[in-house]
C-alpha cells in the first residue's frame, strides 16, 4: 500500500512539472511573436525615413544643377560684355594715339566695320525691344484735326431736325468745321472724339442728338421747370474722309440758350 502511494505521488509531481513547462514555453513564444511585431514597425518606419531622405536629395540635387546652368548664362553675358567693353577702349586708345586730325581713314573704317559687326546683335535686339519708338515718331506726323465751336444769339422755337447753329469759332485745326452750317466734316480717316453741351432756357425744354451722316447716335436733354439747365453727351466716333457729324433739335418748337453757354466741340485722337 505505501509502495502504490509514492508511486501516485512521483507520477503527479511529473505530470505537474510537465504542464508547468508547457505553460512557459508558450509565454516566451508570445514574448517573440511581440518583439518581433515591434521589430517590424521598427524596421517599417526607418524604411520611410530613407525613402524621405532619398527625395530630399534628389530634390538638392535638381536645384543644385539648375544654379549650375544659371551661374553658366551669367558667366556667358558677362563674357560678352567684356568683350563688347574691350572693343569700346581699342576703339578709343587708337584714337587717342593718332589724333583726331591725323586718324588714318583706312584704319578708321576697318575698326568701324569691326565696331558694327560686334554692335550688330545689340542693335537688333535693341529694336525689337523698343518697338514703340517707330510708333511714337509717326504718331508726332498725324494731322492735328480738331475744333471747338459756341453758340452767339439765343435760337428760338426751332423746328425739328434742324442744325443748331455755332458760330462762334475757338479752335478749328484742321478747318474741318463750318461755322456757316454748323456741321463737322471729317478731312482724313480717324478715331475722333465729338462733345456737345446745352443749355435750355428757364422752364423750357431741350431735345438734342448728335448726328452721323444724318444717323442718331446719342440724344442730349435739358430742361427745368424753375431755372436754365444743362445737358452734355460725348461720343467716339470712326469716320472716313468727308463723314458728317453735328448737332440737331429733335422737338418741335425747342429753343437753344445762346452767347457762348451751348457748345460743341470734336478731335481726332489717333489716326
């Protein structure tokens, strides 16, 4: 009987430590298994860190090359100019070493045929450059065309389409502009500018329109119930040679307020 107990105790205590050492290897191996997951994160992370330097350097490398190519066009047009200022000063010390009086022509015209053919290029891009210099010497050559015209005595109870009459002459380049009819007739195509303003008598009523080759192009309106009042209208116009323009009543029995406070007056602004 004693021997049957000792041989359950040693089978149980076996048994015991078999399944203790199971328990363990089992906690190291989860051990691992998690070392090895923050191994992995470890070794990810450090992979993007490359990648990122990676193009950090590429990006270095791309700006380090365009300097490169910059610092090769400036050190080129500094060449150039160096070469243009080196002429310059040979140009001036033979001069200086002849004289003015005694400056041999054969010598002269071969340095001013060197002189052009290096000038050459800077001359062409010079004129390109400025292209508004031919522009603006033309323009100082167009016709100056343009007058200013106003009206002496009252005009009383006019008919409809009837020319207001300015008689009284300011400015009139050009002669464009007939003081006997009251009508502006273009001498020479152009973009021209035409205002008028007028001044209805007290508690009248003024209907105006300036007219293009007997068309309506604007409508100018005066009146108060009180006192005098003023209208003004401003028109751009295109016209050809012998074009008509001028201003007309446009209701019956409208009266224009006279000595010098209606006026109208046009000017070519551009070819």
């Amino acid at each position: 009987m004693r021997v049957q107990v000792q041989i359950f105790i040693f089978f149980f205590s076996f048994g015991c430590s078999l399944g203790n050492s199971e328990t363990t290897s089992d906690l190291k191996i989860l051990e691992l298994e998690k070392k090895l997951s923050e191994l992995e994160k470890i070794t990810k992370m450090l992979s993007q860190k490359l990648t990122i330097t990676d193009n950090n350097l590429t990006d270095m490398i791309l700006k380090l090359k365009q300097s490169e190519d910059e610092n090769r066009i400036i050190r080129s047009e500094v060449k150039l100019l160096t070469s243009k200022l080196k002429i310059e000063d040979n140009l001036m010390q033979d001069g200086a070493s002849v004289g003015p009086i005694y400056f041999s022509p054969k010598s002269s015209k071969q340095h001013l045929t060197n002189f052009r053919k290096q000038e050459k290029p800077y001359t062409e891009s010079l004129q390109k450059r400025l292209p508004l210099m031919s522009n603006e010497t033309i323009s100082s050559h167009k016709p100056r065309i343009g007058f200013t015209a106003l009206t002496s005595t009252h005009q009383m109870h006019m008919g409809v389409d009837q020319a207001v009459q300015f008689p009284k002459i300011v400015t009139n380049n050009g002669n464009g502009f007939d003081q006997n009819t009251g009508i502006f007739r273009a001498p020479v195509f152009g973009l021209y500018l035409f205002s008028a303003s007028m001044v209805s008598h007290s508690g009248l009523e003024l209907r105006c329109a300036l007219v293009h080759n007997g068309n309506t192009v604007a409508y100018i309106f005066a009146g108060d119930d009180t006192t005098n009042s003023m209208g003004s209208k401003s028109i751009l116009l295109y016209l050809s040679p012998n074009d008509d323009v001028w201003v007309k009543v446009i209701h019956e029995s409208d009266s224009v307020y006279g000595f010098a406070w209606s006026s109208f007056m046009g000017v070519m602004i551009s070819p």
